[in-house]
C-alpha cells in the first residue's frame, strides 16, 4: 500500500480552479489505486509553525555543531517532524493558483520550512548539492489568470512553474508532472474549455499515476 500527499495551496475552496483539477488526479488516482492512502492537506487551514529566530538559531547551531538551547530546539523539532512526515509519503500532488506570477505565501512558507540542510537535501565539497528525497513522482496543478506557454513574450513573467521546478529538483524531484488550466480569468467560454480539458487530462494523468 502506498502513500500519496495532496497538498492545496488555495483558500478558494469549491471555486479554485487549481483544486479542482487537482481533485479530478486524486479521484482517478484512488479509483486506481483504491487500497493506497491519500492524506490531504490545505494550506490555509494547516498549523504551520514559524520559521523565526528560535528555529534559524537551531538550524546554525546544529550545522556548526553546537546544542541549541531548549527553546531553539523546540522550535527546529517542529520544523523536523514536519520534514519527516512529508518524506514519508511516496507520491506527492500539489495544488497552486499563481500569485503575483509566482505561488502563495502559505505554499512558500511550507517549502520554506521543508528546504533544509540534512531533513531534504545535503552538501559536500565532493558531491556538492544533493537532494534526498529521491526517486518518488510528483503532480504539479497549477492555474493562472492569464497565459505563460512556453516560447512566448509572457513566459517571462512566469515564476510559479519555474520555481516550483527548480525547489522540487533541488530536494531530489526528477519525476515532475503537470496539468496546467490557463487563462482562468478572461471570456467565459473560453476559461470554461480550459478548465474542463485541464481537469480531464489530470483525471487521465492521474489514473496512471
């Protein structure tokens, strides 16, 4: 039995266009997969702790070899068991709207937490970079309002898909997935068809998954 994360990145609800194409991959993903465990996860509901003072002093002392103190060590253990619990998984799907051409703060507060030397990727003067959670798939779902494709003057401004890219394969992501829905803002039956397409090619992606 496998595993699977469902992270959302929209407090939207029933009206993201995000979620609902990533609803449409988990729901073809369970159908083929009907013994596997699927948690989900909202961002904008989850209890997140603060990446503050107390968690940075942790993280230092730890790299330079020192004991943090109690309160420090406090805060990176909540950063700890958030890191190991996303290890766990096998497969992973998240959601995300673009913001501002880029994602959520509450997607990037998440990853923010889980990017950390020793817990998702490592370094030595050897190997350099290395990223340690290795060998597992990843769905990306992602809208905007309006369109980036590739090749085109508005690619530029897309920060959402690049950095989402680059994070994931930094930590060891090399099997990277997508559904795109764009424009989600513009005539209706035009985002209408987008989305409707977007969401069926995630429920066929999704049962392969």
């Amino acid at each position: 039995m496998g595993k699977l994360l469902y992270i959302q990145a929209s407090p939207r609800g029933a009206r993201s266009v995000s979620t609902a194409v990533a609803d449409a991959f988990v729901t073809a993903y369970g159908k083929a997969h009907p013994a596997d465990e699927v948690k989900t996860v909202n961002l904008f509901t989850a209890d997140l702790p603060p990446f503050d003072g107390f968690a940075l002093n942790a993280k230092y002392a730890i790299l330079n070899g020192q004991n943090p103190s109690r309160e420090d060590q406090a805060a990176w253990g909540r950063v700890v068991a958030l890191a190991e619990e996303f290890k766990s998984f096998d497969r992973y799907v998240i959601a995300s709207p673009m913001w501002n051409f880029s994602i959520p703060y509450r997607l990037k507060h998440y990853l923010d937490l889980l990017i950390q030397p020793t817990l998702t990727f490592s370094f030595t003067p050897e190997q350099g970079y290395r990223g340690l959670v290795a060998g597992k798939p990843v769905f990306l779902a992602l809208a905007r309002g309006g369109e980036y494709p590739a090749g085109s003057p508005g690619e530029a401004w897309d920060f959402q898909l690049k950095y989402l890219k680059t994070v994931l394969g930094f930590i060891g992501f090399t099997d990277i997935r997508m559904t795109v829905a764009e424009p989600t803002l513009g005539a209706p039956d035009v985002t209408a068809n987008r989305r409707n397409d977007a969401v069926a090619l995630a429920a066929r992606m999704g049962a392969e998954f």
